[in-house]
C-alpha cells in the first residue's frame, strides 16, 4: 500500500470508508484500527461491519434487488434519526445454497459481527453452519422452521406464528372446535404440524384435519367435514391454500353449508389474491397478515427512490437493517449476542416483532377479513403468543429496554 493512501486511511474517523469504487472498502473499527477489505457494494458509514447476503442473480434476483433497496431505506432512516452504527457490505447468494455459503464465508473471513439473509432454507441451513462454527449470529429471511437453531434466527412469517394469531383470535371470538383441509404439500405438512401445537396452547379442540393432492380429494375432504360443521361440532375451518380457497368457497357453498356457522380462517398467503376476495362464500373470512399499512407507508418513498414498485419483502429488510442498526446491539461488547433476543421484541417497519432462542422468529401480525371491497385490517398487529423457548440467558441482561424501538 502506498504512503499516499495509508495516510488517507489514518485520517478517516471512525466509520469513514477509506476505498470506494473498486469493490474493497477499508473502514475504521471502532477502536479506530483499519478492518479487512470488504468486497462487494458498502452502504452506509458506521463502524460495525454487517452482511447482507441475497439473491441478486438468478430467478429470484427481483426479490434480492428489491430488498437491498429496502436496506438502503433503512440507512437513510437510520442517518434521519439516532445516527448510522454499521455500513453493510452487500453480497450475491446467487441462485445456489453454495454460493451463498462461500458469500457468508467471505464475509465473516472479512469481518462481519452480524449476517443479514440468504433468503432460501437451504441457503439458510447452510450459511447458518458457517456463521455457528465464527461464533457470529446470522437472521435469514426463511419461513421454514427446520433450518432455525440457536444463533441462526429467522426474520419471516412461520407457519406456527400466523397459526398462533389465527387460532388466537378465533377463541377471543369464542370459537373452540377446529378442522382444517391443508394441501398435502411439504408447506401443508408444517401448517399440519403447527394447527395441533397451537390448538394445543389456545385451548381449541381438532376435529379433523383432512390433507388433499387434488380436487376428488378436497371434494371429499368437505363431504367428510360437512356433518360436524352442520351441526356444529366444528365452528372454525382453516384452509391456508391460497390457490385452492377460491374452490373450497364454491364447493362448501355446494354442500349447502350456513355460512354464519363457521368462521373461516385461511393463511398470510390469501393477502392480495383478487380471486379469494372476489369468492363471495369466503365473505367474512379472515387471515393473518404482514401489516399492509408498512409496505403502503414506504411505497412512495420507494417509488420516488428506485422508479419501481417495492416487493412484499422490502419491508422485511426494512426491519432487518434498523434492528441491526440498533445503537445497544450494535455497539455492545460483543456486538450483538443475547440482546437479539429480548423477550419484549422490537417494534420494526411492519410493525412487532421478536426472536427466540431456539432461532425461530415471530412477527406481529394482524388480522383482515373478506369484505365487499376487498380485505380489511380488522384486529391490530401483535405477537401470537408462541412459547418463549428455554435458555440460561435473559436478553434484558444485555441492556435492550423492553419494547424497543428503532423504527
């Protein structure tokens, strides 16, 4: 290295980026020694490095970029309000779980107190692995359970959180038999899975739940259904399938079930599909859902920023980026650690959210409904009250206040 440039790096304060452009960066840590070079993309200028690993080619590279444009949001969110404390260095998972395996072995090879994605289970599964054996944590964006353990969380809807808050609100409604027709898909199996853990917590009792391949199948599914809701042994239906609810409307209106009877509970999946709001059996339906009021809020933002429309998980990223960014996670020695998972959770773009010690993540959730125009928010974002796993440690010994906020 040159003298020239080593007297550029010594000037730089902490969090200045001293190599720009050539895709290696060389921040300042904050004890104000020079941190590894860093390639690929940097955003932002605080002095704790943070990855962000996802898709940027490949068939899912729209939802990759989309994301990385709701990190960089956040960074200006963060520049508006307490301040930047990291500058993250963006990276390709491409379309492989190996490619985002050796992106997270660089990263953490080149410092990174924190991994943000990949976004694939197999991706996370793998990446987590890495990240466990440098003792960093790492929150992908996965929905699939299995590949959560400690220290490698999950920031996305499980099938057992929106199954909590669904069956959480049916019994405040005072409802207290269930059946379910779910796909007999690997995501239905979990659904499956999940409807009897958290009928199991809130009380509710299964009646029957019936997994199909094909419409025969689901057909028969309602004629073996229809007596226990006809005579009300079952007061509540859940039906996640997204793209076999519209039928299920057409074929329990056949079986000449009073719709007032039963209160239909389908799945985060049904937000935004014209066909189930126009199915007029399944007026008066609800599903758990991502707060729609976030993505709305930052959507103009985003449109004036990027001249395009924002994916259902820029906000997600969002979030991500700010809890990264939070001032006692940050900047707590080490980074991070248990203070990822207060109790209490964290308040981010769409609303609360929290990690458990086992990995998995809960987000706050609120409840909408089939209605003439469309779906409407009927019952506030919250927690659906998954249980808190068992650990040694308590994350308000690192400091977080409860409840708290960085949005």
């Amino acid at each position: 290295m040159s003298a020239v440039l080593l007297l550029v790096i010594a000037a730089c304060s902490p969090g200045q980026t001293a190599m720009q452009g050539s895709g290696l960066v060389q921040p300042l840590a904050p004890t104000g020694a020079v941190m590894a070079p860093a390639r690929g993309e940097v955003i932002g200028t605080g002095p704790v490095r943070v990855a962000l690993i996802l898709p940027l080619s490949g068939s899912s590279s729209s939802v990759g970029r989309a994301m990385v444009n709701g990190a960089r949001l956040a960074m200006d969110e963060a520049s508006r309000t307490g301040g930047q404390h990291i500058h993250l260095v963006v990276k390709d998972a491409g379309a492989g779980a190996e490619t985002a395996r050796t992106a997270t072995q660089q990263a953490l090879a080149e410092g990174a107190e924190l991994i943000l994605g990949p976004l694939t289970a197999d991706a996370v599964g793998l990446a987590g692995a890495i990240a466990k054996s440098y003792d960093t944590p790492l929150i992908g964006f996965s929905s699939t359970a299995g590949v959560a353990t400690d220290g490698v969380y999950l920031l996305s809807v499980l099938p057992e959180a929106e199954i909590m808050r669904g069956l959480s609100y049916a019994r405040a409604q005072g409802r207290s038999a269930i059946a379910a027709i779910i796909p007999d898909t690997p995501l239905g199996n979990a659904q499956a899975e999940a409807l009897r853990l958290a009928a199991g917590e809130t009380g509710m009792g299964v009646v029957g739940i019936e997994m199909f391949e094909n419409e025969a199948q689901a057909r028969a599914a309602v004629e073996r259904l229809a007596p226990a809701m006809r005579s009300n042994l079952v007061d509540t239906l859940y039906i996640p399938g997204r793209a076999t609810a519209p039928s299920f409307g057409i074929l329990l209106e056949a079986a000449r079930l009073p719709r007032e009877r039963v209160l239909i509970v389908g799945s985060a999946d049904w937000e935004g599909d014209a066909a189930i709001a126009g199915q007029p059996y399944l007026a008066g339906a609800v599903y758990p859902a991502i707060d729609p009021a976030g993505l709305a809020a930052l959507a103009p933002i985003y449109r004036s920023r990027f001249g395009s429309e924002p994916h259902q998980l820029t906000t997600l990223a969002f979030s991500a980026v700010l809890l990264a960014n939070n001032a006692s996670l940050s900047l707590a020695t080490p980074p991070y650690g248990n203070g990822l998972v207060s109790p209490a959770g964290f308040t981010g773009r769409d609303g609360p959210f929290r990690l458990h010690f086992d990995g998995r993540g809960e987000y706050g959730l609120v409840m909408r409904q089939i209605g003439p125009q469309g779906a409407i928010t009927i019952d506030a974002a919250r927690l659906g009250g998954l249980p808190l796993a068992s650990s040694g440690g308590n994350a308000t010994d690192a400091g977080i206040p409860p409840a708290a906020e960085f949005r």
